[in-house]
C-alpha cells in the first residue's frame, strides 16, 4: 500500500474550500472531469456510487465520509489497476482561509500499475501543487 499526504492552503471559507472536493465540484477546477452517477445525483451523502472514466480506465468510487466544510472520503477501484481510498480535509485558518489536506491509501492491483502508483507518489507533491494552481486559476476567472 501506498501512502500519501500533503497540504495546501486556499484563500476561501472552509466551506467553500470543502466544495470543492466533492464530485461534481471538482468539475470547477479539473479539466475532463465528468462524474456519472447510475443512481442520481447526490454527491454530498455516504454511500453514493459515481463513476469517471479516463481513456479506458473507468473507476468506481463510493463516498465514505460527507461531512461539509470539513471532510470528504472516497473508496476508488480502477479495475486491474488500483484501489483504496482518498480523503480530503479542510480546516479553518480564519474566516477567509483554509489549509486542504489530501491524502491518499492506494494499492496497485497488477504490475504496470504498481510502476504507475510508484511514478504517482515520486510525484505527488507537484500533483498536489498543481490541484492547487487550478483551483486558484478557477476561482479567480
């Protein structure tokens, strides 16, 4: 299993922030990203299923932890690639600040992905800066 961590700050309310990170938020700042939900959509509620799909890899992923303004949990499985899950917490530095903290548990399900998961974490910390600069470009425009 891989583990992976980091933080960053946003100029927003933690609730704002939070937003972000759910599903359909995160179509704000990531390019590409088109979550299809098979039993509507309720994206801020644990339990709910939503697919996404990138080239011919489609990963399933159940939210685990819905708590706004403070914390959102997903399982992910990429068949024959990768499964575990992904958690990200906000958490007010003022009225209009945030520090996000994003952390992944993942664990490669076949030997090209492993070298993926290993390329991933040598570079998660320029990942997570990007997530950044989107965020920041997406709120600004």
């Amino acid at each position: 299993m891989t583990r992976l961590r980091r933080s960053f700050t946003l100029p927003l309310p933690c609730g704002e922030a939070w937003e972000l990170f759910t599903a359909t938020g995160e179509r704000r700042w990531v390019s590409g990203w088109e979550p299809s939900f098979p039993d509507g959509l309720n994206d801020r509620v644990a339990g709910t299923v939503f697919t996404t799909k990138h080239g011919e890899r489609v990963t399933t992923w159940v939210v685990t932890v819905a708590e706004p303004g403070h914390r959102v949990g997903y399982a992910r499985v990429t068949a024959d690639h990768t499964a575990g899950i992904v958690v990200v917490s906000c958490r007010a530095l003022s009225s209009t600040e945030t520090e996000v903290t994003v952390e992944y548990e993942l664990t490669a399900l076949s030997l090209e992905a492993a070298a993926e998961l290993d390329a991933f974490a040598e570079g998660y910390d320029h990942c997570i800066d990007g997530w950044r600069r989107a965020i920041l470009e997406s709120i600004s425009g």
